[in-house]
C-alpha cells in the first residue's frame, strides 16, 4: 500500500477511515502485536485521538494493541483524560505508561563531533539515543506513531520522529535535545525543518531507528474557535511526508505580521494548561511577535504549578524565568542546573529577554511564586473582569476603554510571528 496524503478544507472522519483500511492492509501482514504512540492529553487538539480510536477499532479483532501515550516529561494521563481524548472504545488496560527516566534502553549516541558541528561550536556534548524499550524488545511487529506537525519552539515543528525520540526518550535525550535548541535561539529555529535538533533526530532515525517497524501519522490541524478541522493527514515512513507536513503547516498555522503588538491576551484553557512547563506556550508562540516594551497577559485559571516534573518543578521555582544570559551562567555554576538542562531551556523560552513585560494571571498559585519566578502577577478576576475571554474575539480587539489588544484563545496549535522573521 501506498503511503496516505489527505489534503483539504476539512477532511472527514469517512476520508481518514477509508485511507487507514487499506493502508493498513499493507502494513499487518505477519503481524501479531501492534503498539499506537499517539500524543497526551496535552497535544488532544491535534486529531491524534479520533485516528488512534479508528486505528484501534480496525486492529483489535484480529491483532493485540497497545497504546503507548508519548509522554516525555508530562504528568501521566488520567482515566477521564484517556475518555476525552480517545473515547471509551479502547479498554483503560491498552494504554501503556512511559517513564522518562526508567523505562528506557540506550541504542546508541550521537556524536559530540557533530552536535559541535551543528550548533556552531556553542555545545560539545555526546546525546545518547534512548527509547522505551517496548519499541526495541520485539513484542511489536507494527509501531504507528500518530501526531502534529505544527511550530515548536525545541526542534523547529514538531513531531515525526519527536513523538519516538523525545515523547517516548530519555532524560540524555530530551535535556540535551532542548538545551541545544535553546543554545542555539529560538527564534532561529521556530517554524522551521532543518533545525540542529531535528538534525539530531534525523541522524538517530537513520541510524538506530531505520530497522525498527515504525510507521508515522502526521496531522496538520487549524483550530477555528472551539472547532479544530483536520487540513492534512500524511502517513508512512518516509521523510519526504513529513516535509509535506511541514510546508502546509506553514501556510496553516503561522500567523505572520507586518508590526508588533504592544499587548497580547493569552487565554490557557484550564482542562489542558495546569503548568508553565505547558502555559510558556504562550509566551514561546508570540515571542517574536511582541513590541519591545509590550506585554504579554496570561489568563491562567488551570495553572497550579511550574513544572510537569517534581525535580523540574524545583529547578523553575529556584533559577526563574531571568533570560539567557542568567540561565546559562546558573548552568557554569551550579550542578543541580547543569543534571536538568530541559528545565534549562525551558527557563531562556519562557523569558522575554527583557524585551517585555509578561503578567501571569493564575487560578491555583500566589503573588509570591509567579514573582518569584520572574513574571509580573495579576489576580485571575482582575484579569477576566479586564479581559472578557467570552466576549474578546482572535485577533485584534478595542475595548470599550480604548484600549488594543491582541486576544489568542488556543496558543497551542499556531505561531505569531512578524513576517521579517521568515523572509529569505
């Protein structure tokens, strides 16, 4: 069976059923146990629940299937999340859980020669390629990884072999891999392929990931309000689909300006943002979007701590989000930073550089802990009284004081950007 390329205004739940039938007939033969990596609840805008679900109904009379939710860092996924997200059909005992720091074995290393290479002498270090072993042990014939392609600010646009490397990695992995995004500047990698990090993914998948019997399935989605419409579907193992993927996420999801804003209203769901590890999305999907001298308003009311990860969660509330400059000398100095550099990276995307003013609104922590952490603070209500998230449309908004502001309800699945930042 060919590979599966769906374009289009709004592809339909028949569409994708009729693509996986007979793709899947090519994929099965001689197989006995197949495992889905799909996202978390986190990513649940992405379509990746709805084809997991039509992926399991397909395979389960006559195969064995697992779910594997790629996790990384991100806190395991309740039993009402798992409804939400994939339906009731796949029994709550299918779905496997990854631990990033135990549950994987090393396949082998990149090369600190090249990571020297591609980061332009900025780092130096070996990245050791971790999966879940479950991916390696032979239980599997068939390994379908389904997610988004849609900007990022680690590797560029996400997904493909993220899902595997980072979603289902290690601790080498994931810290290395975001620190070296970080080192190398956001801002030179959002919304782009070929960055260093997707470099060391492609390099892991060519050579420790190319015998695997691993399968992708790409989306590129647009959410229009509360609706999110499936733009692009892409499944095989080629890369070429990915860059596919990418270049219609590229006229799907970016939002490029010709003048910064002066002030931004971020609205963070509260069923899928409970953290700044997540909510920063806020920040790294307008950072080059916003004025110097701007601000940036975060309306929070799920958010109740820093990081998904206990030890990260300490390593947020210690350091703060105090820019690159900070943050890499708190990396020279001091070792606890330097065993986290995940958290690292997170602490440089999450700062304005100085440029402007970020007010976090949270509904679960205190004045202290957002200060603490670098962030301006305004309380929840003040904010929603200000800001009416019911009334404030996407886009470019004047209240009835006069006042212009930018309202984004979902950060999670576009980037803002002024269009100098993309020109050739």
């Amino acid at each position: 069976m060919q590979d599966i390329v769906l374009k289009g205004a709004d592809i339909s739940a028949a569409e994708i059923e009729k693509s996986l039938e007979s793709w899947l007939k090519g994929k099965t033969e001689g197989v006995e146990r197949v495992l889905i990596i799909p996202p978390d609840y986190t990513r649940s805008m992405s379509g990746a629940g709805q084809i997991t679900a039509m992926l399991y109904r397909k395979l389960k009379d006559s195969f064995y299937v697992d779910v594997l939710p790629a996790l990384g860092t991100h806190e395991r996924m309740s039993d009402a999340e798992i409804v939400k997200m994939f339906g009731d059909e796949i029994p709550t005992e299918r779905f496997l859980y990854h631990n990033w720091r135990t549950d994987i074995v090393d396949l082998g290393e990149v090369p600190s020669s090249y990571i020297k290479e591609i980061s332009e002498g900025k780092l130096d270090y070996p990245i050791k390629v971790q999966v879940n072993r479950r991916l390696v042990d032979g239980t599997y014939g068939l390994v379908i990884s389904v997610g988004q392609v849609v900007p990022h600010e680690v590797v560029g646009m996400a997904n493909y072999t993220k899902n595997v490397l980072v979603g289902c990695g290690g601790k080498d992995m994931i810290d290395k891999t975001h620190f070296l995004g970080a080192v190398y500047g956001m801002e030179r990698l959002m919304g782009r392929d070929h960055s260093p990090v997707r470099k060391v993914f492609d390099y892991a998948e060519e050579k420790f990931l190319s015998k695997m019997p691993l399968e992708y399935m790409l989306t590129v989605m647009r959410q229009e309000g509360a609706r999110g419409y499936m733009k692009g579907l892409f499944a095989g193992r080629q890369r070429a689909l990915f860059e596919q993927a990418v270049e219609l996420s590229t006229r799907t999801n970016f939002d490029l300006l010709d003048e910064p804003l002066k002030k931004v209203v971020v609205y963070l769901d509260p069923e899928h943002y409970k953290s700044t590890w997540l909510g920063n999305k806020s920040i790294y999907r307008t950072r080059m979007a916003i004025a110097d001298g701007g601000e940036l308003i975060v309306i929070a009311p799920g958010v109740r701590h820093f990081g998904e990860d206990e030890d990260i969660d300490k390593l947020i509330r210690k350091y703060g989000y105090k820019g690159t400059e900070y943050v890499l000398d708190a990396v020279n100095k001091n070792e606890d930073l330097r065993g986290g550099l995940s958290a690292a990276a997170h602490l440089i995307h999450g700062s304005s550089e100085g440029r402007f003013k970020i007010t976090y609104c949270p509904g679960k922590m205190t004045k202290e802990e957002i200060e603490g952490a670098g962030f301006s603070y305004m309380q929840l209500q003040e904010a929603l009284a200000k800001y009416d998230v019911n009334a404030l449309k996407d886009g470019m908004n004047r209240l009835e004081s006069g006042e212009e502001v930018f309202y984004i309800s979902n950060p999670s699945l576009g980037l803002w950007a002024l269009a100098k930042h993309f020109e050739a």
